[in-house]
C-alpha cells in the first residue's frame, strides 16, 4: 500500500478504502467523540455519519469513504 501526499492509504482496487480519522478532524473539521464501543463523528456540512465499529475499527460505507476521500483531496489540491 502507498500513502498519498494528503495522508490517505491508497491499496489495491479490491481493498477497502480507509479514512484516517486525524484527517477528518483536521482537514475536515470533523469532531469525533469516542467512548468505549460508541463512536460519533459529525461533519460540518453533512452532519452526523454513520459509523460502524468492526472489531475495534470505525468503518464507514463503502461509498461515504470514496466521497470524504475526494473532499480530503480537493482541500489538498486547494493547498498546492
């Protein structure tokens, strides 16, 4: 797997994609609040996520990674 310039894991076309929290809460301004098995993670614009925990893993859906990853890139892209 290879780390893109924004900090996101880029893996094979199979793999699930992963958000790394950090960066939801720093490039994002996401706040995340965790307790034990009990996860909340609320966007500024898009409001509350639904978020999955997986044996110990916050897992978003498939389609909901792909998008806040894109919105990762283009505040990146903005930065250049």
């Amino acid at each position: 797997m290879h780390l893109s310039p924004t900090g996101v894991i880029i893996g094979e076309e199979t793999a699930e994609p992963i958000v790394p929290m950090g960066i939801l809460a720093t490039s994002l301004k996401c706040s995340i609040q965790w307790s034990g098995e009990e996860l909340r993670v609320v966007h500024p614009k898009h409001g509350e996520l639904e978020v999955h925990i997986k044996d110990g893993c916050p897992m978003v859906d498939h389609d909901l990674a792909l998008k806040l990853i894109a919105e990762i890139e283009s505040i990146a892209g903005a930065w250049v």
